[in-house]
C-alpha cells in the first residue's frame, strides 16, 4: 500500500511539473510574441523610429528651403539689380534701346 500511494505521489509531481512546464511556456510563447508583434512590439518600435527620422529629413529640407525663400524675399526687398535680373529672365523686359530675342526651346 505504501508503494501505490508513493507511486501515486510521484505521478501527481509529474501531472504538476507537466502543467506547470506547459503554463510557463504558453506564458513564454505569449511574453515574446506580444514582444515582437504587439501594439507597443519591437516592430511597432522600428517602424515609428523610421516614421521619426523621415519626419525629421523632411522638416530638414523645409527649413533649407525656408532659408531659401527669406533669401530671396530679402534680395526682392532690398537688391534692385535682382529684380532687374528677374525681369529680364522671367518676363523678358529690357531696358529702353535694347532688342530682345525670343528663342523657342
């Protein structure tokens, strides 16, 4: 009788370290793909990282651009020779006296 009721304590610390190995794994298995694959994931990660740095190029080339454009309207304000450059490319004026030829692209 002994012996059943040991046998029976040894197949009930199998059955428990059976389920207690399959609970820690489906917790494992849970843990790491929530990890990979979940709303605040590693994927999730790398693609708002990405997301920030374009962001940051784009508003990099803005600000150059912006530099630009105050450049340009300072020079519009304050440089009469830019002006006359910029009729005489654009609108193709000249001054009094002088031909212009229209060439055809």
């Amino acid at each position: 009788m002994r012996n059943r009721a040991s046998a029976q304590v040894r197949s009930e610390h199998k059955k428990r370290k059976a389920l207690l190995t399959a609970v820690f794994s489906l917790l494992f298995l849970y843990l790491s793909t929530s990890f990979l694959i979940g709303d605040m994931g590693y994927l999730s990660y790398r693609k708002l990282v990405t997301a920030k740095n374009d962001i940051k190029t784009d508003i990099e080339l803005i600000e150059s651009k912006n530099v630009k454009l105050k450049a340009e309207i300072t020079d519009l304000k304050e440089d009469p020779f830019h002006i006359e450059k910029l009729a005489r490319e654009d609108l193709g004026l000249g001054r009094d006296g002088e031909l212009i030829f229209n060439f055809e692209k």
